[in-house]
C-alpha cells in the first residue's frame, strides 16, 4: 500500500521510573506513581495486544539491570560534566537498593522481559542515565559515552537500538550525527510552537499554565504531520510529538471531556488529511489512577479504531513510521531514477 493512502497513530511511551524524576520528588511524594508504572506497563500491553496498538517504548539503560552489582559494572568512565550535578543519576545509584525486589522503583529488567513478549511493540533508548542533552557543562563526548553504552547493554538483551526519545524532550541538533554514527536513525521531536520549545531551563508558570490550558482548547494548532515532509532530508528522522497525553486528573475531572475532544478531533484529521499523530506519555503518569486513565486510554483507543475501519489509518510504532517512510523515499528515487534513464535512453535513440 502506497504511504500516502492512509493516516498513521503513533503512541510513544518513555519508561524510566525514578530514573527520570529523581531531581524533581523524593520516592515518597511520587511512590503511588512510580509503584504504579510497574502495573501500567502490563496493562498497557495486555490492551495493545488486544486491539492490535503498536508502540514504541523509550527506555532508560539503568532499567535493564536487576540488581546494583552488574548496574555499578557498566558505569562509564566518563560521566555526564553537568554544571548541576544534581541532575546526575551516577551521583543518586549509590542511595539506591541492591537489585529489583527490594528496590522497585529503579530497576526494570521485569518489566523490560515482559515488553519484549509483546507483539508489535519497540524497544527505543530514553539513553542510558537519562542524559539531558541541552544541560549545561555536559558536551559532545558525555552523550556519546552514553549512547554508546545504552546501545552495548540493550544489546546484550538481544535488542538492536534505532530509535531515541530524548530525556525532557532536550533535543541538540549537534547530537543528531553522533546518533546517526551510532545506528540511531530517528527521534521523536516537539511539537512546532514557541510553547514546546524546549531550552534546557525550566519553564516559566505562565508558559507551564498555557500548556495545560492547550490541552483542554486549541491554542497552538493540531500537530499533526504531513508524512512526506518527514523525510526531507537523509538525516535522521524526526517523528514529532503532536501532544503529550495527560492521565485523568480528578482535579480536573470537569475538564476531561474536553481533554478527549480535543484530541479526538485531531486525530480524526490527521485520519482524514492522511498524516501523522503521534501521542505519548509515562507509565508513571498513569501510575496514581490507573482505573480512571486506562479508561481514558480506552476511549482514546475506540475513536481510533472507528478511524481505522472509517478512513483505514494505521497504528504504527516509530520504527515502523521510519522504514515506511524510507521505502517509499527510496522507491520514489528509483522511479525518478528509472524515468530519468528512459529519457535519456529516448534521447540517445533520437540521436
Ligand atoms: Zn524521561
């Protein structure tokens, strides 16, 4: 089937427990969530493997280990130089407890088993120490060291690493060829406005404020993608986020409804224009009431598949987005290859 007949949905998820949330709560402001991931990521799977949902899982190195000894074996040499070494997860492993059992909260090779049994589901890097690109103090060879290592441990878990969601969404264009050096061939970008861009400092409130309030009204447009401009050029391919999808807020529960229009409505274009859209979230975030987001997830699911039987859009991880996108570049150079060399055969006869 040719790209171009049919809209893709794209669903990313960036697992990491406390890995990514280490300098922002202490376990125990944020252990319902983390506690909780670890039953997100069975039931999200159990519910994609039902309805046929491929998805591309962003994980961090650290999780692949089971226990400190072999975690502590793997350490770099060199560790990320951040300015505020606070950021640093090598600066927090030695307060962490000695393998799985004793320490949910980071360590993931269960969960990591479980993905991997799981049909039509990616495994991707959140890097390997949750490494923040735009920090400052950290340079080039830091992330290099990083990917590196995420990229030898995935595999010796038998996983080939090809895809990279950037830890906060910080994304250095210089790191770009260091991905691609490195067999990384696509990334998931942010959404095209001044109140997704990332800077590597925090946020305003008033910037904060205006994203929330952009997921209930349209204040920054649909983001959704035209699949052709997604490979433009033969770097490596941006897969750009169209929202970060929000767990049901009991707070805000009046507002939920609005939350779905708004993405249904998107969806449904992208469905209809023949683009891409392309949701993501953290099973932590899922993690405090995963009853009410999982319905959430649900209905999210079913305008989908009315979309699917409606106007044939397809759900598709990021790998799968990649390649497509690829074999129809690549077949469409060989058709201008081929009627370039008709018209200059046909010349040639003439002459
Ligand atoms: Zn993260």
């Amino acid at each position: 089937m040719n790209l171009k007949e049919t809209g893709k949905f794209v669903i990313s998820l960036d697992l990491e427990l406390n890995w990514g949330v280490f300098d922002v709560f202490t376990i125990q402001q944020y252990r319902n969530n983390l506690l909780g991931a670890r039953e997100v990521v069975p039931e999200l799977l159990k519910k994609f493997n039902q309805d046929n949902i491929h998805a591309t899982w962003g994980i961090v190195g650290f999780l692949f280990f089971s226990n400190k000894d072999d975690l502590l074996k793997e350490v770099p040499d060199k560790v990320p130089s951040y300015d505020d070494m606070t950021l640093s997860a090598y600066q927090h492993i030695q307060q962490i407890g000695e393998n799985e059992i004793e320490d949910p909260f980071h360590y993931g090779s269960q969960l990591i088993h479980l993905i991997k049994q799981f049909p039509n589901q990616e495994i991707a890097t959140h890097t390997f120490s949750h490494y923040y690109c735009l920090a400052k103090g950290q340079c080039a060879d830091n992330f290099e060291t990083d990917l590196s290592k995420a990229i030898t441990v995935a595999k010796k878990h038998h996983l080939s690493i090809q895809t990279i969601i950037f830890p906060r969404n910080q994304i250095n264009q210089n790191y770009l060829t260091i991905c691609k050096k490195h067999g990384v061939t696509r990334y998931r970008g942010c959404e095209n406005h001044w109140l997704y861009k990332i800077t590597g400092k925090q946020d305003n409130p008033i910037k904060r404020l205006m994203r929330l309030l952009d997921s209930y009204m349209n204040l920054s447009g649909q983001h959704i993608y035209d699949l052709d401009e997604l490979i433009q050029k033969d770097d490596v391919i941006n897969i750009p986020s169209s929202r970060f999808l929000r767990p049901y807020s009991k707070r805000l529960r009046g507002l939920e409804p609005l939350k779905l229009r708004r993405i249904k409505i998107a969806m449904e274009k992208a469905a209809k224009e023949r683009k891409l859209y392309h949701l993501w979230w953290h099973p932590h975030n899922f993690g405090a009431d995963l009853e009410e987001s999982m319905k959430m997830l649900d209905k999210i699911i079913t305008h989908y598949q009315m979309l699917n039987d409606r106007y044939g859009m397809e759900s598709v991880h990021m790998g799968e987005l990649a390649n497509t996108l690829l074999n129809d570049s690549s077949k469409k150079k060989d058709e201008d290859f081929r009627e370039n060399r008709g018209v200059s055969h046909a010349i040639y006869q003439k002459a």
